[in-house]
C-alpha cells in the first residue's frame, strides 16, 4: 500500500508519541495593518501584536477558537531565514508544541523537510523557541512553545 492510501491515523497519541496544540494558520504579507485592519472588519479581534510600540512584524487576530497569524515578509526573511513566495499562498500552519527541538528532530528524521532549525525568537518579549518544516506538499509548518530562560 502506498504512502498516500494507507489507513489515516487519528489525532489520539499513542504511547510515545507527541500531540500539538492550539492550531492555527500564518499569513506572510507585505502590509501586516492592511490584512489586520481586513479580518477586523469581519469580526475577529485583535489579541497580539509585536511590537507594540512600532510599526507591528506580527498580529494574531482571533474569531471564536481559530487564530491567524499575519507576519511581514521581511521579519519571516530576518527572524526565521524563510524565503516567502508571495506569488503563491503565502500561508502557514502553526502547531504549538511542549518541545520544538524534540518534535523538529522526530519530524526531520521522519523525512520532514527542515525549513529552518530551532533557534530563539523573541528573546526580549516572551521568549519563543520555533523551528519550521514543510509538509509533503512543501507547505510550511512553524513548531513552537514559549521557552523558559
């Protein structure tokens, strides 16, 4: 049986094995205020932005239990070492983990392709540590879980 007609596995863990949490979608964009100012119109609400004080790299904006991330191409480029295709669907998929270095080390070995290891984001704020892979179809996927100093 091929890999694309094997039985789907369900979103139980089994024993040894990691679950993610809180999903949510990325939109790499060349204005973050205009596509903010857009879903607020339409009714999500506004919950993060970085930084405050200044012209803002990333907003989450919130309806209900769905999140969407709207980061600019150039904090994508300078704080993770992406190469955003805004000519395509310049979106990603964001699972928040209790351990990126573990789940980005089990998901490359898995043959995940690494976008970018994990290093520190954030440092001075809430001290994020993040990792990006790509799904089978070359999707971008961020791994991340607030890290401790």
């Amino acid at each position: 049986m091929s890999e694309s007609t094997q039985e789907i596995k369900t979103g139980v863990a089994d024993e040894g094995q990691y679950m993610f949490q809180s999903p949510s979608i990325n939109i790499i964009t060349r204005d973050v205020l205009k596509l903010v100012n857009f879903y607020v119109r339409l009714g999500f609400r506004e919950t993060y932005r970085y930084p405050k004080e200044e012209t803002p790299t990333h907003v989450e904006v919130a309806l209900d239990q769905f999140t969407i991330g709207i980061s600019s191409v150039e904090a994508a480029v300078k704080d993770h070492g992406l190469n955003p295709n805004l000519g395509g669907r310049p979106v990603a998929i964001t699972l928040w983990t209790d351990d990126t270095d573990r789940d980005y080390v089990r998901l490359t070995s898995e043959g995940a392709q690494s976008l970018s290891p994990p290093h520190t984001f954030y440092p001075n704020q809430y001290e994020l540590r993040t990792a990006w892979i790509a799904d089978p179809d070359g999707n971008p996927i961020n791994l991340v879980h607030r890290h401790s100093k």
